[in-house]
C-alpha cells in the first residue's frame, strides 16, 4: 500500500502492460513483505497446536511437532534434559528460517529508505 503510484505510472509512460508492471515494478519491491508473510505464515503452522491435536488424535505418525512435545512431555516429564533437548531440536528449523530470512527483511528497510 505504500509503494509509490509514481512508479506504476513511469511504467504505463513507457509503455508496460499491467501484468508487465506488476512483474517488473510491483513484485520486487514487495518481496520483503511476501517472505515476511511467508515466515510468520510458517511460524503460525509451526506452532499450532490445538488444530492437529483434534483432528490428528488418533493418528500419532502424522502428529506435527509442537503435539509430540507435548505427549513427550508427559511420558518424561521427570526428566527435564529431555524435554529441553526436544524443544531445541524443534527450534532448529524456524531459526534457520529467519535467519535465511533475515536477508529479506534488510532489504524491506533499504528498499524503504527508512534512517535512524
């Protein structure tokens, strides 16, 4: 919503289609906003919990992550090394997401021209 109407207009000027403005002009400046997008609609999945605990409950080999934590939690509760090594494996994945990321978003605020 904030990218520049200047911008669609230069390109109509020199004769782009509208499917040539999106694909040149529109899409590259939104790709900071579409991985951000990306990465909090895969976090959002990572961690859901309750969606495959109901609809997944009698099928444990579909069980996503954040259910076999729990359910591993229970049989291991007393030994808390355990938990703790299962809850950085899963954490493993979304970091290596955010920081493969990470270059996205610093593109989104050169892009933008915001200065400190």
């Amino acid at each position: 919503m904030t990218l520049p109407r200047e911008l669609d207009e230069a390109a109509m000027m020199d004769g782009a289609s509208p499917l040539r403005i999106l694909w040149s002009v529109i899409l590259p400046q939104s790709y900071p906003v579409l991985m951000a997008v990306t990465v909090f609609h895969i976090m959002w999945a990572w961690n859901d919990y309750f969606g495959p605990l109901i609809y997944l409950s009698t099928n444990r080999d579909l069980w996503p992550i954040s259910v076999a934590i729990s359910t591993f939690s229970g049989i291991y509760g007393s030994r808390p090394q355990l938990i703790q090594a299962s809850a950085l494996l899963a954490l493993i994945l979304p970091l290596i997401l955010f920081f493969l990321a990470q270059r996205f978003f610093v593109q989104g605020i050169v892009i933008t021209g915001v200065e400190k």
